[in-house]
C-alpha cells in the first residue's frame, strides 16, 4: 500500500466506562482500526486480544468496587506503527513491572492470572507505562509493513 493510499482509522479513540459489558465496543473500535490499515486476520486478532487485555484488566482492577471511572483507548497510526493508548484514572499499577507467568507449569499448577500481561507482551512490539496527572497511561505498539 503507497502512503498515499492510506486511509487514516476513525474513530481515532472511543471511550468506555469500567463495565466489561463495553467489551464489544472496543472490539469493533480495535477491528476498524486494524482494517483501515490492511492487518492481516492473524495481526489483526493478536493486537485485538492483547488491547483487550489490557482494557479488562483496568475495568476489573484498577477501580474500586462501585466506582465508575473512564477509560479511553485511542488509537494513533504514523510510518508503519499502530499505536493504542490505554489511559484510566484508576489505583496505578505498571503492568510492564508485572512478573510474568511461569509458562512451564501446566495450566493445573500455575496460580489463576498474568496471562493477559503475558499476551501484551507477546502480541505487541512494544509496551510502555507511566503514570501522569493521576492517570495510567499504558502503550501498546504494534510494528506493520506500509
């Protein structure tokens, strides 16, 4: 595809409330981002799952039970790098400090979690935190070729 050629995705962002009942519509979000770009299914599947991940970790953790915060994903795309935004004004927590699971125990013997971060890492490029004006703010990149 010639840059020229490139259509940019809209919505750029969408915003969710921490309910896992809003799980659908940051899937349409992330598959209209990747198909105005031209993702394979296989990419385009991978970088779905870990977007996901990481926005239902924040809706299941990062509020306390009864609060209803925001989290928006926004999606940025510039010289092949689709970039997703993940910002909640949640308890902070960086997800790239998380150890990661021990993926030689069987699914019997390891403890209940850290598969979505281990996704993250293994479906994305690169994976960035910080924490700002009381907000997380996590990056997902995924490298594509134009």
């Amino acid at each position: 595809m010639r840059n020229d050629e490139f259509k940019k995705p809209q919505p750029c962002s969408v915003i969710l409330k921490n309910d896992v009942k809003e799980v659908p519509l940051l899937e349409v979000f992330v598959r209209e981002t990747c198909s105005a770009i031209h993702l394979d299914e296989a990419t385009a599947t991978n970088v779905g799952l870990a977007v996901e991940e990481a926005v239902v970790n924040v809706m299941r953790y990062a509020y306390t039970e009864g609060y209803r915060g925001e989290i928006r994903v926004s999606a940025t795309v510039s010289d092949g790098r689709l970039t997703f935004e993940i910002r909640d004004d949640g308890k902070p927590f960086d997800p790239t400090a998380a150890e990661g699971p021990d993926i030689t125990l069987s699914a019997n013997q390891r403890p209940i979690g850290g598969l979505g971060i281990f996704l993250m890492r293994q479906y994305m490029d690169t994976m960035n935190y910080k924490r700002e004006n009381e907000s997380n703010i996590l990056t997902l990149t995924k490298y594509f070729s134009l």
